[in-house]
C-alpha cells in the first residue's frame, strides 16, 4: 500500500555534472530537456523544475540518460553519485542493474536459439530442460507451458520478482530457485492457474527460460548471453555475471534507498540474471533499442533476423506483452518498452517501432519517480510523439471552512493512512512515513497530487459529515476517516 504513494523527501544532495562527461552533439537541447522536467499534472503557466531541484527534491545520487534519435544516439549524460561516499561521480559509462529491463534482452538470447532451430518456442518447456523439470500439478488442468509463455508472462506462474541477496550471503543455485530451497528467499515457481489464460507477470517464469537456455548450450548464461548477444550488439561494457567480479569496483553504481542511504554491502546480488541480473548503463541499452528498430525494418540482423524480431515485438495471448517487451500504442505511435527495479535501482527505456526515437534513463534510488518526468522532458523537447504525458488540470477555489472539513485521519488499511491538514488555503496530505504532498483542488470535493498520477476526492454523510475518502491510484482505495 506505500507504493501508491511517492515518497517526498525533502533534503539536500549534491548534483553534480562535472566529471560526467556528456557524449552530445546538441548541448542546446541537452540543456532543454535539464530544464523541462513535470509530472504526471501540471497546472496552466506552471514553471517545469529542473533536474538538479528534482534529483534534490527526490535525494536522488545518482542517474544517466540516453536519448536515440533518427536511429543514432544523440547524446548520453551522467549526474550525481554512482558511490556518494567514495565521492565517484556517475559518467556515461557507470553500470546501473538494469533490473527487469534484463527480461528483454533475455529474450533475444532465448529467440537465437529459436531462429538457430534448436528451440521450439511452442513445446512443452520440459521437451528442454534436463536438470530440472517443471512439475505440472492439477491447478495446469493438463496444459503444457511453452517458452513463449514464459517470455510473455501468460504461463500462470507464481513469484512476481526477487529481491536479490547481500554480499556474503550464499547464492542458490537457479534449480533451487525455481524450487524455493534454502538458501533461497523467494517462493518455489509453481502453477497459479492453467497457462495460457492470461497476463501475471512472473519473473519465477523468465527464469525457468534460464535454465532453458544453460540446458540447451550447456555453457553459463552470462557467458551464453555475451557471447551472442550482448557482444553482437556492441554492449560490451554490460554484464550478465553476478556479482560481477570482472568489472572494476568504480564501473559500478551503489544502491540507494529512497532516502538516499546506500545499501548495506553497496548492492545486492541476483543470481536470477535473465529476470534481473544484467548490469549495463543508458549509452549500452541505446544500442540494443536501435538494433531492435533496424532490425525490425529488415536494415540489421546482428542478432535476431527481421522475422525473429517481428515476433519478439508481437503481443502473444495479451494486447500488450511481447516476448521480454511490451509494445504499447501512444497516440498512434507505437514503442516497445521495458522498465526495471531493483532493490535500490530503478530504470526504463522506450523505443518507437518507427522513426528512430528512444530514451534510456537509469537511477541509483528505490524512487524512481523522477524517470517519468525526465521522460516529459525528452518527450517534449524531440517531439517524440504520444510520450509526452503531463496533463494540464485546471484549479479552482474551495472555501477555507470546507478545507478545513476535509482535516483529518483517514485509514486505507490497518497501520496505514493519510492525514490531511490545512495551511491557509492550501491542503496537504501525508501517508504514514512519508513526507507531506499538497493537494491541488480540480473540483469542490476532488483534489489531485502534481508529483504522483493520483486524485483524492472527499465524500460527506447524510448530516453533512465529511465520512470517508477515496484515491484514485491505480484504481480506487476507500479511506474511512477515523479522526
């Protein structure tokens, strides 16, 4: 239930640009986007923030962007911290964990072995795997899942992701991940319903094409992965290996939480790579969303052939899952897009299926909801159609009294609320542990939040009493008020 809020943390970090070494050939526009940055709403004649006030604003340490042009990268740039208390700036060539965005190119790896014959995408999973096999219960009513299944999320199976584990803890093995042994810590994949039925996204899922593809190559997936994949594409800073020992210590970004500590041990480790274990950075990734656009108008085969990725970028049994991607359709415009988080990482990247255009952005925090604002700004500033998503809402003007009805307690569930208070005729709003937010008045009764994607509208009983409130957040969330 946090998570349906932003956390707004107001404190201090130094916003560095020295040392970060933008790859640019349009500083003009670099300076743009930095100045351009909104949320999900915005009021008429609003002033849009800067990077630096949002990278303070969100105690955000560090972060690198790509933004792809006309099929060509127009520039890279890093800011702030990779490792704050070793004082290493993060420059276009710091790896972030690309977290789920590792999903994507999982399934290139995954589609090789499809396009080289040596994979069935429609068999049954366990025609494959030889160390392991998935054991069908009644709750698959009989039905074999397929490796497309698991690319596309539609297999029915459990363990939504992973939380990684600290250095010096004891990595499982990916048989005794799928199986939940010790010393795992996430649950055994197994059967939810039938597959085929619908869309659960399932990290558990995407690493049993892990194993899939180690059973079929008989080599180490990092390696299998660089070799053919990563290395075709020209990524050769990125890594599956985990932990990567192969990388220098200052390659590499440490994790922070939202509130800008760093992770116990700098960041955790995902033996789990095809789901989340791929290290890379924005000007990497760039490579692989323009190989993807060529390859998909028959321009470039460095990896999948132009047939191979028109059925990566295929919906499979949902409107929008693909095989590692999801391809959505803005405005007329379509992108194929993946987005990523782990503990103390957050990343998305978008790339048009035609015109050439892309961004990459990745951040060293839990909170990750400056990517969505620096993605209005590159939207806005190169055009890039049905990507520019902040909503102008108008305000209007409710009575101090009726502001002050609307003070008060309200309970989402049990140990988590929101309290409103007033401040002359402004409203503000904070959820347990979090800082406050203010609230912004569309309507007499409905108010919406300017950092967030979210609305919180008051309702009154039948004596006049203010009773309960609902957010509006990825659905509705009833709130009574208990004070």
């Amino acid at each position: 239930m946090k998570n349906l809020f932003v956390q707004i943390i107001l404190c201090f970090v130094l916003f560095i640009s020295l040392g970060s070494r933008a790859q640019t050939i349009d500083s003009a526009k670099i300076k743009e986007v930095e100045n351009s940055l909104e949320g999900p709403s915005h009021t008429e004649g609003q002033k849009p923030w800067t990077l630096a006030e949002r990278m303070q604003f969100y105690h955000i340490n560090g972060l690198s962007i790509a933004v792809i042009s006309n099929y060509k990268l127009a520039w890279a740039k890093g800011y702030g911290w990779a490792n704050d208390s070793l004082k290493i700036p993060v420059s276009t060539q710091t790896l972030f964990q690309a977290a789920s965005i590792s999903k994507s190119l999982n399934a290139m790896g995954v589609l090789k072995l499809v396009q080289d014959k040596k994979l069935d995408l429609y068999a049954d999973i366990n025609t494959y795997l030889n160390n392991w096999k998935f054991p069908y219960d009644s709750l698959s009513k009989g039905k074999k899942i397929n490796t497309a299944n698991l690319l596309s999320h539609t297999g029915g199976l459990t363990v939504h992701g992973f939380e990684g584990y600290e250095p010096g803890s004891s990595l499982p093995t990916i048989q005794q991940v799928l199986d939940g042994k010790k010393p795992v810590n996430s649950a055994p994949v197994r059967s939810m319903y039938e597959p085929g039925l619908k869309f659960e996204y399932s990290g558990g899922g995407v690493t049993i094409s892990q194993q899939i593809v180690t059973d079929i190559t008989h080599q180490p997936y990092d390696k299998y992965m660089y070799d053919n994949v990563l290395k075709p594409l020209g990524m050769t800073s990125s890594t599956y290996q985990q932990p990567p020992v192969a990388k220098a210590q200052n390659q590499l970004s440490a994790a922070y939480r939202a509130d800008g500590k760093q992770l116990k041990g700098k960041f955790n480790a995902y033996p789990e790579q095809a789901a989340a274990g791929l290290w890379t950075n924005p000007t990497d990734l760039s490579k692989y969303i323009i190989e993807t656009q060529l390859a998909n108008e028959g321009r470039s085969a460095k990896v999948l052939n132009q047939q191979t990725t028109k059925l990566r970028l295929t919906p499979y049994m949902d409107k929008v899952a693909a095989l590692g991607v999801f391809v959505i359709d803005l405005d007329g415009t379509k992108y194929f897009s993946h987005s990523g988080a782990n503990e103390g990482f957050r990343a998305d990247y978008v790339g048009s299926l035609e015109g050439g255009n892309g961004l990459v952005i990745m951040v060293n925090s839990d909170n990750g909801q400056i990517i969505g604002e620096i993605e209005n700004a590159i939207a806005r500033v190169y055009g890039f159609k049905g990507l520019y998503r902040s909503k102008v809402l108008a305000t209007t003007t409710v009575a101090d009294n009726v502001l002050q009805s609307y003070c008060g307690e309200y309970e989402l569930v049990p140990g988590f609320s929101i309290t409103v208070t007033r401040e002359g005729s402004h409203l503000y709003g904070q959820a347990t542990g979090q800082d406050r937010f203010e609230l912004f008045p569309e309507s007499q009764t409905k108010f919406f939040l300017k950092v967030a994607d979210a609305k919180m509208e008051f309702f009154k009983d039948e004596k006049g009493q203010v009773v309960k409130a609902i957010l509006y957040q990825n659905g509705e969330h009833e709130a009574k008020k208990v004070k």
